[in-house]
C-alpha cells in the first residue's frame, strides 16, 4: 500500500503534521501541494494520482474517518472494469467536535448513533443498484470522498476534469464520463461507508446543488470523454478527429490542417471525438463522434439539419440562427478546435 497526501495550497502546519507520520509508518508515503488560488479539488486529487503508479486508487477526503477494514474491504470488492462508489455518514458540529485524535484511532466514532444517516444510505445503496442494473446513463452518483478505481480507467478518461474550480460537479463529471466510457458503476455502500467530520463550508459551497458556479460548465450540451485538461493537458493535436466523406476542395482543407497543426486525421474504422465535415463535399456525420464540426468554405450551401447537428460552425458566413460562441471563422479553425473542452 502507497498513501499519498494531496493538499489544496495549505500555509498551515499540514506538510509538518504528514512528515511526522510518515516518519512513523512502515509504507511508502508522499505530500503533494500547489500554490492555493482557488479551492480545486479535481487539481488536487490528480495530483495525488499523479504522483503514484499503483493499479488500484482509492480516493478518500481529509475530512472523513474510516472504519479499521475499509481499504482491506475496496481491495476485496474491486473488479475489473468497475468503480465501486460509496459516501459517508455525516456528523453533526456538536458530535464532531468530541472527536479526538486518540478517540479517532479508537474507533470511538464507530459508536455513533447516526440512524438517520445509516437510514439514508441504506436508501442510497438500493438506489444504486437500480441504477446500475438499469445501465442509467449518468448514475450512480459518483461521489469522490469514497471511490475506489482501477487506475487505467481513470487514466481511459483523463482523471477530474481541472476545468472545475471551485465547489460541485467535479466529481458528477468524472462519473458520467466513465460511465461513457464503458466502466460499470457499483455501490459498496453495503460493504464500509466513512464518517465526516463537521467544518465550516468553502465559500463557495452553495445550499443547492444547481446553484453552483460549475453547473454551467457541467450543463454543456457536448463534452469529451477523456477531458482535455485532466491529467495530462491535451492539446488539439492529441484528439481522435475524422474527416467525414470526401472535401470537394482537398488543398484547402489541408490548408487549414497545417494551420491548426494537426496531424493525419484518424481512419473511418476508428472511433472519433471530433468529425469534421468539409462543405462543399459527399459526407455526412456518422452520429458517432462526440463532437461534430461543419467547415463551410466559400459559399457552398449548408443543409439546416447540418447546423442543428453540429457543436461547432467554421465559415466567414454567420448563422444568426445558432449561438455567437460556437461560430469561428476560417481563420480560427485552430481556435475552435481549441474551444473544444
């Protein structure tokens, strides 16, 4: 077992608290932090999983205590191609603030009569199920105070998504991303489930969920499986593109490949992120891509079902019937493919 302690830009004494028990521990442990700017917990917990090559990542968050057989239990549940979700019980500040570190390692909170709290994971945990044997497209909830995941899958979708800043929806993100990308979602609710601690909130935790600054971002009606700013930054050389059909106009579509740098696109038996369809030309979208841009050069027609289908619309024509953000011109083939996230 490797433990890696992955901090928010702490100025306390949190780097000399890790140290003192690393020092004291018979495993492999590392501290990672950054400059804080913003509270951004996707950042952090890619740098915990940056900073380790294990097989297996079981993501817990500083503010929760476990139960003495929790890692032993993520270990003896996992299965390949799957992430098992859980959650935990919350405690009140009046509880929390009883909590020693000595009673911590006691087990002392192991005693706490959460029933309203056991009551509602237990309806969580049924839930969960359903969702799962249904294949739900978004759901189980993934909920990254207590999930444990094979590290290739997290790597198949390039981690958290760092463009979440601030509280919420990181870590939905990150679920229906695997979720598209084949990992079956399971509930160990049934098996451990933690306890969190009472603290006073980040300020910019909202009371409701939809009243978050990311729900924006996560509402995008398209987005990338393997997010572009995860992990590792993804340039627009490193997306899986496909030209659909064949261009009327060859040299100038490899004029604006070479603009944008872009290397051969990727062959029609390869599943794409990105297709493009160069008007004038004899393809069609297969559907397939998660994003789909139509490239009109000079003054060829565009079918109106083309630009209800498509994410994005390059043309030094403008469409006052699609949105202003999703229109570039010619000259910014690059950029918009760029403003793919």
């Amino acid at each position: 077992m490797e433990l890696v302690v992955t901090d928010d830009g702490s100025t306390d004494e949190t780097a000399e608290i890790v140290e003192q028990f690393r020092r004291r521990v018979r495993f492999p442990m590392k501290f990672t932090t950054h400059e804080h700017v913003v509270y951004h917990p996707a950042k952090s917990r890619n740098d915990g999983a940056r900073a380790t090559t294990a097989p297996y990542l079981l993501f817990i968050d500083g503010d929760c205590v476990l139960p003495p057989d929790h890692v032993a239990i993520h270990l003896a549940q996992r299965k390949p191609g799957r992430a098992m979700l859980g959650d935990c019980q919350r405690a009140d500040e009046m509880l929390s603030a009883t909590l020693s570190e000595e009673g911590a390692e006691r087990g002392e909170f192991l005693q706490w009569k959460l029933d309203a709290e056991c009551r509602r994971l237990d309806r969580q945990h049924r839930k969960n199920r359903l969702y799962t044997f249904l294949h739900h497209s978004r759901k189980p909830k993934l909920i990254s105070n207590n999930v444990g995941i094979w590290r290739s899958d997290f790597e198949r979708v390039n981690g958290f998504d760092e463009n979440y800043q601030s509280w919420g929806c990181e870590d939905d993100d990150l679920g229906r991303r695997l979720i598209r990308a084949g990992v079956r979602l399971e509930s160990i609710l049934a098996h451990t489930r933690l306890v969190h601690l009472w603290h006073p909130r980040d300020s910019s935790t909202t009371a409701r969920w939809r009243d978050g600054a990311n729900i924006g971002y996560f509402l995008r009606p398209a987005w990338l499986t393997r997010c572009r700013n995860g992990l590792t930054r993804r340039s627009s050389a490193d997306l899986k593109i496909r030209i659909a059909g064949q261009p009327a106009k060859p040299d100038e579509v490899a004029a604006l490949w070479r603009q944008a740098g872009l290397s051969a696109a990727c062959s029609q038996s390869d599943r794409a992120e990105v297709e493009i369809l160069f008007l004038p030309g004899d393809g069609r979208f297969n559907g397939q891509a998660e994003f789909q841009i139509v490239v009109v050069l000079h003054d060829a027609e565009v079918p109106r079902r083309l630009l209800k289908s498509a994410q994005r619309i390059v043309s030094d024509r403008k469409f006052d019937q699609l949105p202003s953000e999703i229109q570039f011109p010619l000259a910014d083939f690059g950029r918009a493919l760029d403003s793919i996230i």
